[in-house]
C-alpha cells in the first residue's frame, strides 16, 4: 500500500551539520569615562563623559538546510530519516502505553519513507535564530548557536507499506499531529492531508 501525504510543517530548523557563514559585528567593549575637572580661574567644576564602544567584525556559523535546485531539503525518508524516525518513536511510545498493535518493533521495517531528501516548499521566509545552550561541562558554560529557521513549508512524503499494517500506520499518522521532530526537536505539523485516499 502506498500513502502519500502532504505536510505543512511549522517552525523547522536547519542543521545536519550543514553551515554557511556570515559576518557580524559582536560588541567587545561598552564603557563609559567619566571626567571631572575645575576651572581654576572661575572655580566651577566641569564634568564631562565619553561613551566607548568597541566592536569587532567576526565569522558567525549558521546552521542551515541542503539545497538541492533551488530549494531547502531535509532527509524525511529513508531508513535513518527524520520522519521514519519519528513514527519509530511513536511506535515505542504507543506500545509503552499498553497498545497491543504496536508489540512488534519490527513493524517499522516494513514501512519506507521516500524520497529520501524531501523539498520543502516555503510559505514564509527563512529567518535567523538563536538558541542558548548549557554545554555539559564543568562551569555548565553557555553558548549562543544560530540557526536558519523556516517558519512555515509544505512538503510531500510517500509512505508505503504492506496492507496488513494500514490500521497501525493510520494510528501513527495521527500521533504525528502532536509531536515535536526534525532537528531540535522544535518542528511541528501544523496540518496533513492524504492524497489520493
């Protein structure tokens, strides 16, 4: 059996290893000098300040998508794509909650996501954000990553899979409404329709 649904997702960050570069200026110094002198022929203290600011101009990484033609691409299919991935999850998390359909974990080999990198179809234009992360190590420092963030894009993937599964699937496909996937885990379906069903 073959499915192919149309996604509009919301909220996809780029990443996958895939960077490009962009110069910044970044503040180094912001300070201010104060100075007080008096006048010694009138006796009148006059006061004055200097605002300083130091700035560099610095090569900032941004995580970004894989073009291919034109438009961004994410891996959604395949054996290790983002979206098989997902549904494998939901598959464990549906037989942790006690669901008799999903005792077999092999059922998600029987389900292939194609193609393998997915175009995305903007309907808003990417836009440049930052996440704050705490490394784990000692300190617990923080550091600033940038990413390229679409807002808005439709996608179409293919699911295809034998018949005996469909139910299981259908029941996969509704969880997918409701959780968070793709990188960062900050994506969501905002809506999806089955073409052709």
């Amino acid at each position: 059996m073959e499915k192919h649904i149309a996604l509009t997702l919301k909220d996809i960050f780029g990443g996958d290893g895939i960077v490009r570069y962009i110069e910044a200026k970044e503040e180094k110094l912001s300070r201010t000098k104060s100075n007080s002198k008096t006048r010694a022929d009138i006796g009148v203290k006059i006061e004055t300040s200097i605002n300083e600011i130091t700035t560099e101009l610095v090569k900032r990484e941004i995580n970004t998508f894989r073009i291919e033609n034109g438009k961004p691409v994410l891996r959604l299919g395949g054996a290790h794509g983002k979206l098989w991935g997902t549904l494998k999850a939901i598959r464990t998390s549906l037989y942790t909650l006690g669901n008799p359909s999903f005792r077999s974990a092999r059922m998600m080999d029987m389900i292939q996501v194609t193609p393998i990198w997915v175009a995305l179809e903007l309907l808003a234009e990417i836009q440049v954000q930052q996440l704050p992360q705490i490394l784990n190590s000692p300190g617990h420092p923080m550091v600033i990553t940038y990413y390229d963030v679409i807002p808005l894009a439709k996608c179409v993937a293919t699911l295809t899979y034998p018949d005996a599964i469909d139910n299981q699937v259908a029941q996969l496909l509704e969880q997918l409404k409701f959780t968070s996937f793709l990188n960062k885990r900050r994506a969501s379906v905002e809506s999806m329709d089955i073409i052709g069903d």
